[in-house]
C-alpha cells in the first residue's frame, strides 16, 4: 500500500515538473518571437524609413494642393409673434373647431415657425430657387479655388469655358455637360451648416466657401430669402382665408355666427399686416454675416501628419510580411 502511495506521488510531482518545463519553454518561444520580431522591423528599417517619407511628401504636396475655405456665420434669433399671437392664441381655445373646418390656423407659435423655417432653407425646391434665383450654378459647380490678390474666382477649364460661358464638362448619361438642379442642390448642402440651440433657441447658420466675400454674400441672401419666402406663405395664407371667410358670410344670417366670421376676419387682418410690417419676419439677425479673415481649412498639418503615420503603418506591414513569407 505504501509502495502504491508512493508511486502515485512521484508521479503526481513529475507531472508538475512538466507542466512546469512546458510553462517555461511556452514564455521562451514568446520571448523569441517579440524579437524575432523586433529583428524584423529593424532589418526593413530603410524600407520603413522611405516608404514613410514618401506618403510624408505625397502629403505635403496634396496638403498644398486643397484650395484655402472661408466660413461666414450668422446667429439668428426666433422673431417674436407678439401683436397678433395673444389674439389667435384666444380665438383658438373659443373658435378652434369652426376655424378648422374652414381651413384656417390660428395656432402658429414662434417655435414652430422657426423650425419650419430650418427646413425649408435644407429643401430641395427652396435650395434650387435659391440658385437660379442669385445665378449660383457657375460659381457653386465650376470654380476650384479664389485668387486674393483680385478677389476673383479661378474656374476649372475643363469643366467651364469661361470665355464663351459655356459648359464642356465630360460626363456620362444621364448627366448633361451643364449641371442638372440636383446636382447644384447636393453640392450647395454640403457647403451649408444649420443648427439650433435647443436650451437657447438660437439659431447658427454657416455657409463655407472659397471666397469669404461670396459667403457672406451668399448667407446674407438666404436668411433674406427664407424670411420673404415665409412671409409671402403667411399673406396668401391669411388672405385666402380671409376672402373664404368674407364669402361665407353672405349666407349667414344668425347675428352671433357673424359676430364669430368678424372676429377671425379681424384677427387673420392683423396677422396680414404683420407680415408686411416685420422685416425679418421669423428669423431675426443677432450677429450678421461679416467676411471671415481667417481660412476655415483645410487643415493642412493634420493631413501631413496623418498621412505620415499611415505611410509608418503600411510600411511595417509591407515588412513583416516580406520577412515571415520568406522565413
């Protein structure tokens, strides 16, 4: 029995003694593969050294290459709706069921007008007429970079014949040599910034550009024109309800029904005249747009270094690879 106990301890202890040496080889073979490794990477050191030079000068030259962009800004606040809003507000609670089947709004808060607002200046129908309205297409599509010293654009003569102002871009169908509305909209969107605080209601519309004067100009025309184009909604609002109201009540005949016609009639009366009165009628300018002194991008240093660090990664791969598909 003894003899037995014995064994199964000495056996027991060699199988530690394994397990140990196995445990202590396993490190070793860790340890010589972080060098091999390291072996590797200082072995290809001037392929490292060059490939990463190379993508640090690609860099450089297509850091220089990206033409300077301005961004001119605006802080905008909800107009107030006060004069003509207290009196809706009322003959809403009162009359809000009979105005409705007449098709007439008498809410309309400030809020909801400034949300609107927002997203009809990212529409594609407002952003459109806003192109062809202020002749837009030539400079949004056509022009490559701005030129300080005559504070003109420099247009690509590969897409724009500027002597004969005609389109020559070679594109495939279903795209013409001119730029289709579309096209104009995506490009005008990606230059365009809208954003809203939502604890202080304020609005920042950013326009970016490669002339500062003519995102200035471009963002003082569209706050202008989002607030005409509201404006003229609201009037033909108002006045359409207000001639179906005046119609309505020749076939009334009950004294307190005429009492209620003449009361919306009053209060869609006030609200037309508002919309004449208020020049910024539901975005009203806190900060204008001025000319930026300062270019917005591109960030040229960024891209130099990243492109050097990605020159870096790519080149001790190439590396590591050689070596271990040899070895």
């Amino acid at each position: 029995m003894n003899e037995q106990s014995n064994a199964a301890a000495i056996a027991q202890q060699q199988m530690f003694l394994a397990q140990m040496q196995q445990n202590q080889i396993q490190v070793q073979d860790d340890g010589i593969d972080l060098a091999e490794l390291w072996r590797a990477i200082w072995a290809g050191k001037l392929t490292i050294i060059a490939i990463s030079f190379i993508f640090a000068v690609a860099s450089i030259f297509f850091a220089l290459s990206k033409p300077d962009v301005y961004k001119a800004s605006a802080i905008l606040a909800p107009a107030s709706t006060e004069g003509g809003a207290g009196g809706l507000g009322a003959l809403a609670g009162q009359f809000g069921g009979l105005a409705s089947m007449a098709g007439i709004n008498l809410g309309g808060g400030g809020g909801d007008k400034t949300a609107l607002a927002l997203e009809i200046i990212k529409s594609r129908s407002f952003i459109e007429k806003f192109i062809s309205k202020h002749d837009l297409l030539v400079p949004l599509m056509a022009a490559e970079k701005w030129d300080m010293a005559t504070d003109t654009l420099n247009f690509n003569n590969k897409l724009y014949d500027q002597a004969n102002s005609k389109w020559i871009r070679d594109v495939k169908p279903p795209k013409k040599a001119e730029p289709s509305s579309w096209e104009a909209y995506k490009k005008f969107l990606d230059l365009l910034s809208v954003s809203q605080d939502k604890a202080s209601s304020m609005v920042t519309i950013e326009i970016e550009y490669f002339s500062p004067t003519m995102a200035q100009q471009w963002l003082t025309w569209l706050i202008h024109d989002v607030n005409n184009f509201m404006r003229d909604q609201d009037q033909t609002e108002a006045q359409d309800s207000i001639n179906y109201l005046t119609g309505q009540l020749k076939d009334i005949h009950v004294a307190s029904m005429e009492k209620v016609f003449y009361q919306l009639i009053e209060e869609q009366t006030k609200n037309m005249m508002l919309t004449k009165v208020k020049a910024e009628y539901v975005l009203k300018t806190i900060d204008p747009p001025q000319v930026p002194d300062d270019k917005a991008g591109p960030k040229r240093a960024l891209i130099v270094v990243l492109g050097t660090m990605l020159g870096g990664i790519l080149s001790v791969l190439i590396v590591l690879i050689r070596y271990f598909s040899k070895k």
